[in-house]
C-alpha cells in the first residue's frame, strides 16, 4: 500500500473522496515525511503547520459537504518567491529576511480558494537566479535521489520536496528553465505554461517578460491538475491573457498517433550528455512505434539564445531588485546618509550571483551600450519567437533534451558561472518565446540519476503539450521515486 | 541683456485629478493622514505590478488636443531609472522615445504681441511619495531624519514639454499661465501651483544672434508662483551674460531658485544621475488611442481660451478685457457667460469683471467663488445702469456691497441711499429751484456760455445729495434754456 505521501494527486483525490482518509491525515503524512527527510534535504524555508493544519480541517469540512476534485485537501509546496500574507517570503535572500507579506499572491489566492493545503514555502537559488539553488542564502537544497548532488534551480526546492514526497504537488517559477530543469534532475513532470497564462501578481520579479509560475508534479495528469487551479486572466497583471483557458486535459489520452515530433537539432546534439542523448532518443524511437511521425528541424537561433537572455533577464532583474534599498521592508543597514544606507543595504543584502546580474543588467543598459547589448539581445529574440514559429509550421510539437546533463555534484559548476548558466540552453528558448514547455522524467541514467525529456508547443497549445507529455509519460518506463531511508 | 539672446524652455508637470492612482487603485486625495492611501503597487512592494488608469489616458490626450498636438495611436511606457527614497521602485514609470502626445503649440500674448510656443510633447507618468524632513526647519541639510509619505507616490502625471521657443522672462511667464489656464479649463486637474498640482520647471540658456547654436542650458527648480518664475528667468539671464562676459563658463546643472534672496543657487552635482538606462515597460502593454477614442475625446473639449478671446471680442468687449477674462479664472468667465445670457451689456460686464471685481478679490484676499457675486447680481446691475437708476460710479459702490454679502444690488443701492434720481419731473423741480437762485448766472447761460452749465448740474447734484442723473439734468437745463 503506497504511503500517502507519495500518492498521485489523482490518488490522492480518490482516497479522499472515497473517505480512505482526510485531508487533515493526508497533511500528517506529509508533514511526517518532511520531519523526517528535512535535516538532510532543507527543501523547506519554511514549514507552516499551523496554517496547513487548519486549512486541512476547512477542506475536510468541504470534503464533508460532498464537495470533491481538483487540488481540495492537497498539500502543496510553493517557492518561497511568491508573496504569502502573514508568512515570512525570502526569495531566499538575506535582504529579505523575516520579511512578511501584507498580502497574498494571485496563484496562492486561487490555491486557497480551491482548497490546496499549502505545506509551507520551498527554498530557491536567490530572487530565482540560477539553476542548483547553490545560491541561496540559507543554504543549499540537496536532491532526493543523491545527497551529494544538486536538485537543479532555481526552484530546487520546491522540486526537491515533491520528489520527496514531503509535498504532493508544487510550484515554482520558471525564468530560462527553473521549473524544468529542477523537474529534469529530480525525476518530475514541471512545466512552465504560454507567458500570461498564469498571473504574475505576487511573484517576485525576476525578469518581468520572461518570469512565469508552473507546476511540478508526479504525472503529466497531476501537472494539468494542478495548472487548472492556478490559470486564468487576472486584472491586477496587465500582461495576464485575457482570452478563455484551454481545457488543459482535453485530449490528454488522445496518444501521438498522427502528429509530427520536431526534433531541435541546434538542442540535440553536441554539448548533451552521452547517457542524457541516449534516453531521449530511446524515447523518440518508442513515440515512433507509437505512431508519431519524427523529423528533424533546424532553429539556427537557438545558438544565440543564450547569450540574449543573460542580457534580457539581467537587465530587466537590475530594475525590479532595485526597490529593495531599506526604505521600506526588509534588511536595512544604517549609513551617514540615505544613499549610503541603500548601497549598504544592498551590498550585505543581495548575494554574489544576484550582485553579479544586476551589474551586468545596468551595464547592458547603460548609454552607450544600450543598443550594442540590450538592444540586440531584443532583436534576436524577435528572430527566436520568429524561427520558432516558422519550425511549429513543420512540426506539431518540439523536443529537445530537458537539460545537458542530470544533477551535477555541488560545487561542480559553481566556480564558473559561465558553465553555470549553460545548463539552461535547451529550457530559454521557450521563455524567450513565450511558448509553454514541459520536461517529463523518461529514464535513469547509470548513477540512478533522472533523465528528463522536454516537449515544448506553440503559445495557448497547452493541450497539445500535456497530449504528448502524456504519450511520452506512456511509452517511459517509471523512475519510481527516490529511497527515503538515505535521506532520514 | 544687450547684445544676448534668450534661449528658454519650459518644463511642466501636470497632476491629474483622477479618483484613482496612475497603476493602481489607490484613492487620489491629498488631505488624507500619511500613508493611508497606500498598496502594495505605489509601495513598490515584491511582487506588485502596475494597470495603467484607463482615465488618466483619456486625460492626457485630452491635454495634447487643447494643446493642439498629434496624438500617438501606440505609444510606449519606458522605465526611468534612478535610486531615491521618494520612488518606491527606484524607478520611475514614464514615457521615453513614444510619448502620447507630441508636436503641439500654444499661442501666447505679451503686451499685446502673440507668438506661437511649439510643445514638444506631453507624456504621461507617476509622481513620487513625499519627504518630510524633521528638524532643522524642513530642510534636507541637517535634518534629524526624514519621513516619508506614500500616499502622493503613483498619482498621474502628466509632463509636457515646450520647445526652446521663448525669448524673454516675461513671454516664460504668459506661457506658464496660458499653459495653466488651458490645463484647468479642461477638468483634469485643479492645476494650482501653490498646491503642487502644476509644476514648473525652466531651461535657460543664452547666445549671441539668433541663428547661433544654442549656448550651455541650465535647469531652474522650486519656482513656486508664476511671478518667482519671471523673476528666476530673470535672474538667469542676467547671471549667464556676466559669467559668459567674465570669460567664465556656463555649466551645466540644475539651479535651485531662493525666493528670499532672489538669486538661484547650484545644486549639489549629481554624477552620472542622467542616464536612466530607460527601457520599454515590460509589466504593461503599448498604450492605444484609436482614432475613434480620440476623435471622442476631443469632442469632450470646452471652448478653449484663444476661442473664448475671439467670441468675447465679437461680443463688442475691448481686446485687453477680452484677453484677461479668456485667459483667467474659469469662474469669472462663467460669470461673464451667465450675466451677457441674461441680457446684461458685454462690454460692460467684462468693464466690471475685470476692474472692480478683481481689485476687490485682491484686496479681501478671497477667490471668486468666495465672494458672494453671482451673474444674476450683475445682470441686474447692469439693466439698472441702462434705466438710469443708477450712475456709472455709483454702480462700482454697489457691485462691492454685493461681493462683500450686502444683497442684491437693488437693496444695497437703497440702503447706500445711491439710487439716482432720473425721473424728469422730480429733475425739473430740483432744476427749476436753482435756476431760481441763480438768475444772473441762467442768463449767461441763456446768451451762450456753455462752460456755466457745469455750475448748474453741480448745484443740482449738491442739492440732491449727488443722487441726480447728470445727463438727465443737463437735458432739461438746455431745455430751460432753450439751447
């Protein structure tokens, strides 16, 4: 009989509609899971119990009324960058530390209404920059399946916990890849959906045209789940779509029988992990048999993807971390006068990394360099959203490889950033573009590491997205899930 | 300034009196205790985003067609970058190459000579939060600490800017007031610069002939009335001259103007504080005035001040009055509008609007909604002029007893004992009673000496406490005499 902390959310919702259980002992076995993987894991910032507690006995009250489905009595993990009123919201930086919210997020709002048991909040690499949660300010997050090794980032935590089964679903945000590449590594469906499909309001800014909130799940199911509770128009964000939400599941079973998979070359060849190259073809090989048709497309852009989005991102982060100068929230070093408050404030505050992209974003920014930088970064995002479209002409669905490589030791990558940041080649594009994307687990590979593969479709296409996730899900043997007894 | 030519532009920032802020939902009140009319959005908290005031939108266009500008179909919201404890965001939302309005003009008149000051453009954007310095008389220097107050950070702004076009303090002046003028003909904005509503800020720079290139401009600042903005040009344009003639340079900077000292002084340079590493707004989308939008909103505009002028001339008022009541107070124009539509002389109410009622404000220190004048008050006062009740001068007595709360005019025409006497009979009485204490002097009169009749009306108006209409009595006096 499988512990309640590693149900499926759809499990989980069948038990609990079939009274096997309530939420409130759903929320104990989780919260028994993360008491006993937390000291070695550190998914967690903070553990709400008495708030998941409570809002447990209000979805059983519910639960008692008949009422059933969707993510009703479900414990959820959120990244510690969405803004959660009365409980302390970091984005794993000292320069917001105990900071507490007045208010709640859009998505935290629509989880609440919908019933969710939010867990507590998940670390994160600092206001989401990079992709091991190495950079966080309150320690790093290890991954379930190896201790040694990273759980992938930004959102490492929040991945970090679901895999673990400290959580039943997730979420996080997802930048140039921080909800897939994590998912890749730690053996989960994550997915970021089209940019605007989820509101932004409450999510900490990191790169505003580019920042989108997503799911991490057990299943490709799950994820659909767990997106519906969460999507939808929102008039307090200006870049929310405004247009009606797709019937996420529509055509989940529908299988790739007639479709057109179009292999990105630029993303599958050299540069990928010889194990990592290996699983993904495996399983474009099985998504044949299952009748989809594969052919191979060439998006040239995609080499200079890249390099474009370490100029966007930085430059739009160095505008929204300015507000943090310790006039109004959070840390505040005192200083002779205001302006050096604020510099002091900051300097102790942001770490390294985050330091780093702010400086070089004002530098992109900055007279005289403007156009040479920030200005070519936009123009080879145009011809990315172009070639993009284009390549959607000659295939239903893209794919490439979730990541180079799955979770690397810590400290391997962290004395160049440069490698750093070349983890995220194959997840950018999508951000870049806007078109929703998705990693699903397809293997392990020799170490016991998981393997992701990532499916990535046109803007508004997630549909079609979860149809083939599904399929891959389908044709993929199960990675299971990691050991506890090595993370007690 | 001999031999130099002025170089000015003017700069202005417009609050908008919209219910809402400018990105958020927050109440636009500037009574209100501080930070009560606040949210995580004009805090600039983590994770806010901003919603562009769809009224605020219809306001500036508003401005940029009574401005006579082009209005942009898309324009663009820019980031302005830039630390300080007054913007929440350290950053200011604003507009950068793709304004909403752009390319208008504005005709000005100073004594009497109209010239055309071209309007680069209006754009819109926030304003920031307030410091309040505490101690040391509210100054920044030696202040104990400052406190801020968010509840202006976020309100509507609308910023227009004038091309390098004006030529003399004064010209600055008139186009600072017709600017106003305009502005707060349309209901946007209370637009009053002791209140911060409107602000100005001026450009100067001088050069040797006008087809030289333009010479170092400096900012002026902190000009808090429309006459410390005269002076200030003033003062610059004389300062700059000397430094010039000096051998000296002119740099550039931002002046502060000290109304007390009526000098402006330099402001602590500020490094690198001009780029503002401006970037397209990512939280919000292009803004869109569709040609239907807009042709909606300009047939939302009042009769602006220059059209006002016209009609008001055609009116038989004289041109300086016509001028003055167009170009000034709302509330005197709508004065105006009510008296001539009941009837009353244009030429004599603009007479009255512009000279007494005006002298009277200033002198009780009050605006006109204050005073207890209406236009049914001057309309009656005027058809009591034309019957003859009461003189020319008298009426001025009377229309300050109506401004001070007196009553109507004909109650304090009659408790001021100055309604005149123009029934003839009751004249001739008065008339026939001089003459007949005057023989010698009426034959005079009688044989040609037209200069006596002055003698005669001067009796007569003694006689009758000077309640008698001198045109009625020099009537009957001919008669009497036969002239």
């Amino acid at each position: 009989m499988t512990h309640p902390a590693d149900f499926t959310i759809s499990e989980a919702q069948g038990a609990l509609e079939a009274k096997q259980l309530s939420a409130s002992e759903l929320l104990e076995a989780t919260l028994e899971r993360a008491s006993l993987t937390e000291a070695n894991l550190h998914a967690y910032l903070t553990i709400d119990h008495e708030g998941a507690r409570k809002a447990a006995r209000q979805a059983d009250g519910r639960l008692a009324a008949g009422e059933t489905g969707g993510l009703l009595g479900i414990p959820i993990a959120l990244k510690d960058n969405m803004v959660t009123r009365g409980l302390p919201t970091t984005a794993s930086s000292k320069i917001l530390d105990g900071y507490l919210p007045p208010y709640d997020a859009t998505v935290v709002i629509r989880l609440k209404e919908a019933g969710a048991v939010v867990v507590g909040k998940t670390n994160l690499d600092e206001f989401a920059m990079g992709s091991s949660t190495e950079n966080s300010a309150y320690g790093p997050t290890r991954n379930p399946w190896d201790p040694t090794r990273v759980p992938g980032g930004s959102s490492g935590g929040s991945a970090a916990a679901v895999a673990a089964g400290s959580a039943l679903g997730g979420f996080g945000s997802d930048t140039g890849g921080s909800i897939r590449q994590p998912a890749a590594f730690c053996g989960l469906v994550g997915m970021k959906p089209t940019y605007g499909m989820v509101s932004r309001y409450g999510l900490i800014a990191f790169a505003s045209s580019l920042d989108q909130i997503g799911p991490f799940a057990r299943t490709v199911e799950d994820s659909a789940t767990l997106l519906a509770a969460i999507a939808g128009h929102d008039p307090l964000d200006s870049t929310s779509y405004p247009g009606d939400v797709p019937q996420f599941a529509s055509e989940l079973h529908e299988g790739v029988e007639g479709l057109k998979i179009g292999v990105v070359t630029e993303l599958s060849d050299a540069g990928i992990d010889t194990e990592v190259l290996t699983a993904f073809n495996t399983t474009l090989d099985r998504l044949a048999d299952a009748g989809a048709e594969i052919v191979d497309v060439s998006v040239p852009v995609t080499k200079a993807s890249l390099s474009a989005y370490y100029l966007i991102a930085p430059a739009e982060c160095s505008a929204n971390l300015a507000r943090f100068d310790g006039v109004r929230y959070g840390l505040r070093v005192n200083g002779a006068t205001v302006e050096e408050m604020m510099s002091h404030t900051r300097a102790e505050g942001f770490g390294p990394e985050v330091t780093r992209r702010i400086l070089l974003g004002t530098y992109a920014l900055s007279a005289g360099y403007y156009d040479a930088f920030y200005g070519q970064a936009q123009r080879v995002r145009t011809l990315t959203i172009r070639e993009f479209a284009a390549a959607y002409e000659l295939a239903d669905v893209l794919v490439s490889p979730t990541a180079p490589t799955t979770a690397f030791a810590f400290g391997a990558k962290t004395q160049d950033p440069l490698s750093m940041y070349m983890s995220d080649v194959c997840t950018i594009p999508s951000n870049l573009t806007g078109d929703p994307a998705i990693s699903v687990p397809v293997g392990l590979d020799t170490a016991g590491l998981p393997i992701g593969f990532q499916v990535m479709a046109p803007s508004l296409g997630e549909s079609r997205l979860f149809r083939v996730a599904q399929a891959v899900e389908d044709v993929s043997e199960s990675v299971g899930r990691p050991s506890i007894e090595g993370l007690v | 300034m001999a031999d130099w030519e002025a170089v000015i532009g003017i700069e202005v920032h417009v609050e908008l009196m919209t219910e809402s802020k400018m990105f958020c939902g927050c109440r636009v009140d500037f009574d209100a205790q501080p930070n009560t009319n606040v949210c995580p959005v004009c805090l600039g908290l983590p994770g806010a985003l901003p919603v562009a005031n769809q009224k605020a939108i219809e306001w500036i266009t508003k401005i940029g067609l009574a401005l006579n500008c082009s209005v942009s179909e898309q324009s663009q919201f820019h980031r302005k970058n830039y630390f300080y404890a007054d913007q929440p965001k350290n950053y200011q939302i604003s507009q950068f190459d793709v304004p909403v309005c752009h390319d208008g003009h504005l005709e000005v008149e100073v004594d009497g000579v109209t010239t055309t000051v071209r309007i680069n453009r209006a754009h819109m954007e926030e304003d920031t939060g307030k410091s309040i310095h505490v101690g040391a008389g509210g100054r920044i220097h030696s202040a104990e600490s400052t406190r801020m107050d968010f509840n202006r950070s976020g309100v509507p702004l609308v910023e227009i800017v004038s091309e390098a076009d004006i030529r003399s303090a004064a010209e600055a002046r008139a186009y600072a007031q017709t600017l106003r003028t305009v502005v707060a003909s349309l209901g946007v904005s209370d637009a009053k610069l002791e209140e911060g509503s409107i602000r100005f800020d001026a450009n100067v720079s001088i050069r040797p002939g006008d087809d030289s290139p333009f010479g170092t401009k400096v900012e002026i600042k902190n000009m808090n009335s429309f006459r410390s903005l005269e002076q200030a040009v003033d003062y610059e344009l004389r300062r700059q001259p000397e430094v010039l003639e000096s051998g000296g340079e002119i740099i550039q900077e931002t002046r502060h103007w000290d109304e007390a000292e009526g000098v402006t002084h330099s402001m602590r340079a500020k490094e690198g504080s001009s780029d503002y590493r401006y970037f397209p707004e990512p939280d919000l989308l292009p803004i869109v005035v569709s040609e239907k939008w807009r042709e909606q909103i300009r047939s939302t505009l009042p009769e602006l001040p220059a059209q006002k002028k016209e009609r008001y001339v055609t009116l038989g008022v004289d041109q300086d009055n016509a001028t003055t009541l167009a170009g000034g107070s709302v509330v005197l124009a709508g004065l105006f509008q009510d008296a001539t539509e009941r009837g009353a002389d244009p030429r004599t109410v603009a007479n009255w609007l512009t000279g007494e009622v005006t002298a009277y404000l200033r002198r009780a220190d009050i605006a006109v909604e204050d005073s207890h004048i209406t236009g049914q008050h001057l309309a009656e006062l005027a058809s009591m002029v034309v019957a003859g009740s009461l003189s020319a001068t008298a009426a001025k007595e009377v229309l300050a007893g109506v401004m001070a709360g007196e009553g109507t005019p004909g109650k304090v025409a009659e408790a001021r004992d100055l309604v005149q006497i123009s029934d003839v009979s009751a004249l001739e009485a008065a008339v026939d009673t001089v003459i007949g204490s005057n023989n010698d002097q009426f034959q005079r009169l009688v044989d040609g000496e037209d200069k006596v009749i002055g003698f005669f009306v001067g009796q007569v108006m003694k006689a009758t406490s000077g309640k008698a209409d001198p045109k009625v009595v020099n009537e009957i006096l001919r008669r009497r005499a036969g002239r």
